[in-house]
C-alpha cells in the first residue's frame, strides 16, 4: 500500500499526529499550522491504512462548506469516493440522526427545522396568545433565554428560578414554546443538538449503535463547542471512542454563543491520557503577518500560550490606510482590488473581512459601481429572502399542514380576505383545544364565521390540498415551480413595480434551479422535498447562490474562520467597532475581541491591508473614532502607512467618469461644484468635494481640507471658490 500522498505533505509533528495509535488526542496549535489539514490526513490514514470503514468516522467542521471542502481533500488523497463517511457540522449531524430516529426522538416523521426567523416569529406570537406584555417581555431576549438553555442542555424542568418571579416567567415561556414546537413538528436549531442528545442517552440500543459504528470522531474548531456539543461528544465517545479533537484556544470566538474554551481542558480530564500534540509551524502567512497576529494575541491575559513561526519569507509590510470616511474606506479598498485583478490575480483570492455585517453595505455599493463580482457571506442569504421563505412556508404546509409558522407567514399572503381578526380567532381556538392552526382553521370555517370569510379561509385550505394532490407525483423541481405559481406569489410580486418585485422573481426562479440541482441522498429515509426543505433551512447560514462565479469575497470576521486568501482587508479597524462597543469595558470581551482580531490577521497570506475611517456613518448615525487599540499593538516595523492619493475624493456613487463630472443639484449646480471639486474656503484653505446632500437652501457639501480635514458646510453660507 502506498501511504506516500497521505504522509509526503506534512512535518514531523503533523505526521506523528496523524499517524498516532488509536487514543484520544487533542492537537492545540496556532493559526495556519496544519489543524484541518491534520485532520484530513488522519481521516485517510485510518481509511487507508488502519483498516477502518468510511462509516466508522464521524468529523465535525465548523461549516457546512468546511464539511464539502474536508470530504473533497479526503477523497482526493484517497483517489475514492467516501459516501459513507459522516462528516458535517454538529447541527447537520444530529439532524442527519433525527431523520433516522424520528420515532425513538418522539417527533413527527416530517418535522421541520426552523431557523431563527421563524422561532422569533414564534415566540412574539406565543407572548401575544398569552398576553404576556412584549415591553416588559422582549421576544429577543426570550428567544435568547431559551436558546441559551438549550445549549447548556437545560429544559425547562431543569432549571432553577432561583425563587426570582422574572425568571419563574422566562422558564414558564420557554415550557409553552416547547408545547408549542411539539405540536406543530418544529425543531429550532438549538433543540437540533439537544433532541439527539437525549435520544441517544435514553436509549441504550441506540447509543450502543453508534458507540460500536463511530469509533473514530473527528472535530476541527474545538476551541468554540458549547457545552450541549461537547456532551454529545462525549456521549457518543463513551470509553472506547477515540476522540482526536483540534483547535486553537486563540481563536476562541463564539463565547457569546455558549463556546466554552475550557473543554480543551476538561477533554483531557473526560480522557484520561490524552495525547496532546502542537503544531508550531506556521504554513500560511508571511513572517511579517504572522509576528504581527503574535504580537497582537501576546496582549492577552487567559492564554495555553504558543510559539507560532514560519520558515516563509518576510514578505511585504502590512498596509494601513486611515480612510476621511466609509466611502473613502471602500474607495480606497477597491482601488486595490482593482490593482490586483489587472496583475492576473483571481478575485476569489481576496477577501474584505469586517466586524459588524452592516459594514457590507458600502462596501457592496462600492463593488457594483466597479463592477467587481463579490459574495457576502453571512448577510442576507438566499434562502432567508422573504419571497423564497414564502414559497418555502407553501411547500412546507403541502407537506406538514400542522406548521403553524409557515401557516402564518403565508395565510393571507398573498392576500385573499383572511384578516387579523379571523386569524386571531384561529389563535383562541388552536389555544383552546390544543391543536394546531390548520385544525383551528377547519373548525372555525365551519363553525364560527360568517360567510365571507368562512369561504376565504376554506379556499386557501383547499388551495393547499390541491398543491399537495396536484404535487404529489412531481419531480422536486417541478413541485417548486407548480406551488410557486399556484399559490399566486409570482403574480403578487409582479404587482411589486419596479427592480424590487423583479429580483424577488428572479429570486423564485432561483429557487426552482436551487431544487433543480438540489441532489438528494439515497440513503435518506425522507422524502425529496422534506429533504430539500431541511437543506433550506440549514444552508440559509452559508455562502450565496453562485459560488462558482470568481469574485471577491466579503464577510464578518466570525465567518472567516479556518479560511484562507492570498489578500485580505480588515476595513472599519476603529475603536467601537473593532474592538467592538459593547467588549471594550469588560476585560474578558476585550479578549475575545483580540483573539477575533488574530483571527483576522491569521487569515491573509500574503498581503494584508487593515483601514478605519476618521468619521463613518453606520446604522445611521456619524461616529468620529479613533483607530483600533489593536493596530498600535501591531509592533511599527511590520506597517506601512498609506498616503492618500490626490484623488482620494472619487466619489464611489458616480460609476463613470461623465456621471462623475454632472454638476450636483440645486445650489451647488448653479455654482458648478461637482464631486471631487477642488476649492477654496478663506478660514479652512484648500479642500476637495468629497459628498453633496440636499437641494436648494438646504444643499451641503462634505469637503476634505487639506489642513482641517473634513467638515460639512451649508453652500449657500460656505462661500466656496472654485479651483
Ligand atoms: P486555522 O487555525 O486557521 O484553522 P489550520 O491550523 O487549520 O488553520 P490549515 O488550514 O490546515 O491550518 O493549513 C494552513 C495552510 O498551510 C494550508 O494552506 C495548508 O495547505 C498549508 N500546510 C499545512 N501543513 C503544511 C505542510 N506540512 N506543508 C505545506 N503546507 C502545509
Ligand atoms: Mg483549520
């Protein structure tokens, strides 16, 4: 057997972890040193040389496109496919188990899986039915509440009020929502990993399947389980499994979500002699990248403390541009991009990364004004569109009339006569007799209303017997394509004038390709579309439609985990921002801040440029910060600081240069100011039009100065001259 392709490509220290007996393990190493990679390799190790059967390993990536990307490696370095083989998140494989044993996790074959849209939307309905007053009762902070619950493994029996009547009350809403839940089949992501936990703890056949089947269970990002995650771990582990676990408690994130770094500590307390193997060689980033995200991570207190270095060249300094404002920001950034598309480079190989996903939007704008393909990872996904969760909520009922969620959403949408009184009516009755709004409705069409409206809500439910009748024997596709236009959504959105009712179409016509290529796995037990529909749900957190397309990447920090690009931007690198509002007073959240910030550092392989803006405007307000705490703490001989260009004003909205030179309106066009104007103003010198706003009186410009910087000024009153 030749093991060269699996053992060729790696160190000393990764090949004895990949090579290692059959023993729990836990590899903690930095930043591009090799994890995944590892991981990958002793997949195939264990395939190809241990002897063990695809389906006797269970790997865990923090994503579902680190899942496709793993299977990918496996099976190249194995020239086989490994169909058998389990490797997906932690919610897509308890899902996987759910499927399975839906009778044994005490739920509906057909049961749905809501995303956090859909829960939220549930529980301010289920405060109303209550009448519980939503002031006092903020549904995010209850859907928070439950949620984290859930992830400690909590029901609502288990947990304590602690004799205070505030959290009486949150325990009290967290038991109806589960009601709630159980009656209609829905399953929350969080339940996910609780309901296959204790399945599988209460049933000792079952757990005695998968002890025997999974023996070997692989987990990339361990750093960031939570408590429900790792028990479920352990559970399945038992005391045979062997665990061979790899993370970086530097790139420990998602405390917020109920990460707990401390299971690399506690793994190797649950496993007694615990192998435990450090990469310290870094493969990615230059040697200038890499000291700087050492430099930086070295600010931190709670640390196991690594020694990352790398044998790879210098390398250029990191860029640091200090923007006027946002639209400088992205100006300035797609500059650059520009620059490095014209050198041949791919765009997939860059990625703008930022903190706060309403940064996007700017940047956004700016890249189609320039016409750079891009793809926004983590921000409005496909599948979490209104339209395509209205032609969802359709296929949804045709196929589990008891989801009162998708009931809801799409009962009067589009409209056809049924008002908030009559569903409010439903609400009592679904309350009252415990049943679900699709019985409610039954009942109340028959018994209770008048005549007009009895006939509008028996015509919407037989519209949906007839979808499910008229659907039945169709191929998956054809079904989407059948309800979408059935159910009247493309005609409603066709009343929608303009680009905003055409992309919503489009939308529709996506989700038909969607389920066009959608391929379903044979060994599932479920039908196409429930399949189809969990896929939906499931996938709404990741990437967009075309991932084939080559264009530039843009995302939060958070979603740049495990990833890699040749050039990467860290944009909006401000105090308040990064590190963000909320963590600079609280030294553990400043922590996670920084170790988000090493993240980004650690993602860029060659070039790195970080940017902030003097002033921007951000969920609708102006903020003037300072730079980021964290770029001082980058050690100078690593930065390069960008001088602006002359023309640093080009205005982002203007995409060719003849809009470019159209005078602005009112005041201002009399005058002849345009954007990127240079003038004169008697107390603040020399400056450049960098914004206009407003008509008439009321016209203003925002004009960077070469000695006072910028400052907006009243036309009428500024008294400009012109240059
Ligand atoms: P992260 O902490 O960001 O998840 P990681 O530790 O998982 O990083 P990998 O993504 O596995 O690191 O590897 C980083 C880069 O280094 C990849 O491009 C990988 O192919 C490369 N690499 C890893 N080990 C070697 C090696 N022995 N020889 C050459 N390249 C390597
Ligand atoms: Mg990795």
């Amino acid at each position: 057997m030749d093991v060269t392709p699996i053992l060729d490509s790696l160190n000393d220290v990764q090949r004895q972890a990949v090579t290692a007996p059959s023993e729990p393990a836990l590899i903690i190493a930095g930043a591009g040193s090799g994890k995944t990679r590892v991981l990958v390799h002793r997949a195939a190790w264990l395939i190809e040389v241990e002897d063990v059967a695809p389906q006797g390993l269970l790997a865990v990536t923090f994503t579902n496109k680190a899942a496709a990307e793993m299977r990918n490696r496996i099976e190249a370095l194995l020239k086989l496919p490994v169909q058998h083989l389990w490797i997906g998140t932690f919610h897509g494989l308890a899902h996987r188990m759910l499927r399975r044993h839906w009778r044994e996790a005490g739920l509906p074959q057909n049961f749905q899986i809501i995303d956090s849209d859909d829960q939220l939307r549930l529980i301010k309905r289920l405060l109303k039915s209550l009448e519980v007053d939503d002031s006092r009762w903020i549904p995010k902070e209850i859907q928070w509440f439950i949620n984290g619950q859930k992830d400690e493994g909590l029901r609502p029996k288990h947990i304590d009020d602690e004799g205070d009547p505030n959290r009486r009350q949150q325990i009290s809403l967290y038991q109806s929502y589960e009601d709630i839940c159980q009656r209609g089949g829905l399953v929350d992501f969080a339940e996910l990993l609780l309901r296959t936990h204790e399945t599988l703890r209460d049933n000792a056949e079952l757990l005695k399947h998968y002890r025997r089947r999974f023996q070997h269970l692989l987990v990339d990002e361990f750093q960031d389980t939570n408590a429900i995650q790792y028990a479920w771990l352990r559970l399945l582990a038992g005391d045979k499994g062997v665990p061979f676990v790899v993370g970086d408690d530097d790139q420990s994130i998602y405390r917020w979500r109920g990460a707990r770094v401390e299971h690399i500590h506690r793994f190797q307390k649950d496993f007694p002699g615990t192998r435990v193997i450090k990469l310290e060689q870094n493969y990615r980033s230059t040697e200038t990248i890499l000291n700087a995200a050492n430099a930086v991570i070295a600010n931190n207190n709670s640390r196991m403390g690594k020694n990352l270095w790398t044998e790879g060249a210098a390398g250029e300094a990191i860029k640091v541009y200090s923007a006027y404002n946002e639209r400088d920001e992205a100006d300035f950034i797609i500059g650059r991009l520009n620059d490095w598309i014209a050198q041949g480079n791919m765009r997939a190989d860059s990625a703008i990364l930022y903190r706060s996903n309403a940064q996007s939007r700017v940047l956004e704008e700016g890249l189609i004004n320039a016409r750079i393909p891009y793809r926004v990872y983590g921000g409005l996904r496909f599948f979490e569109r209104a339209e395509i969760k209205d032609a969802l909520a359709y296929l949804r009922l045709t196929s589990n009339r008891d989801d009162d969620s998708s009931f809801e959403r799409v009962v009067n949408k589009p409209t056809r006569g049924i008002g908030a009184r009559t569903v409010e009516m439903m609400r009592a009755y679904a309350r009252a007799n415990a049943c679900s709004m699709w019985c409610a409705a039954g009942a109340i069409a028959r018994d209770d209303l008048n005549g007009r409206a009895a006939n509008a809500v028996n015509a919407f439910m037989s519209l949906i017997e007839r979808m499910a009748r008229e659907t039945n024997s169709l191929e998956l596709h054809d079904k989407v394509d059948h309800v979408i236009h059935v159910s009247t959504l493309i005609e409603f959105f066709k009343k929608d004038k303009g680009e905003k009712g055409e992309t919503r179409i489009e939308n529709l016509a996506e989700l038909v390709s969607a389920a066009k290529s959608f391929e379903p796995d044979p060994a599932e037990e479920m039908s196409p579309l429930d399949e189809f529909l969990s896929h939906a749900a499931l996938e709404a957190g990741e990437g967009q439609a075309d991932a084939w397309e080559d264009c530039v990447q843009l995302m939060t920090m958070h979603s740049a985990k495990g990833l890699e690009f040749p050039l990467v931007f860290m944009c909006g690198m401000e105090d308040g921002l990064f590190p963000h509002q909320r963590s600079v007073a609280d030294p553990n959240g400043l922590e996670e801040e920084r170790r988000l910030c090493y993240v980004g550092i650690t993602r860029a392989m060659q070039s790195l440029y970080i940017t902030h803006a003097e002033q921007r405007r951000l969920h609708g307000m102006d903020n003037f910060s300072q730079p980021s705490r964290f770029i001082s703490e980058i050690p100078d001989e690593y930065i390069e600081e960008v001088r602006p260009r002359v023309q640093v004003a080009r205005p982002m909205r203007s995409s060719s240069p003849t809009q470019r030179r159209t005078p602005i309106g009112g005041a201002g066009s009399e005058l002849g100011i345009r954007l990127g104007q240079r003038v004169h103003h008697k107390k603040f010198g020399d400056g450049v039009i960098l914004n206009c706003e407003g008509q008439g009186a009321h016209a203003r410009v925002e004009v960077n100065f070469e000695a006072a910087g910028t400052k907006w000024l009243v036309l009428s009153y500024a008294n400009l001259d012109l240059m």
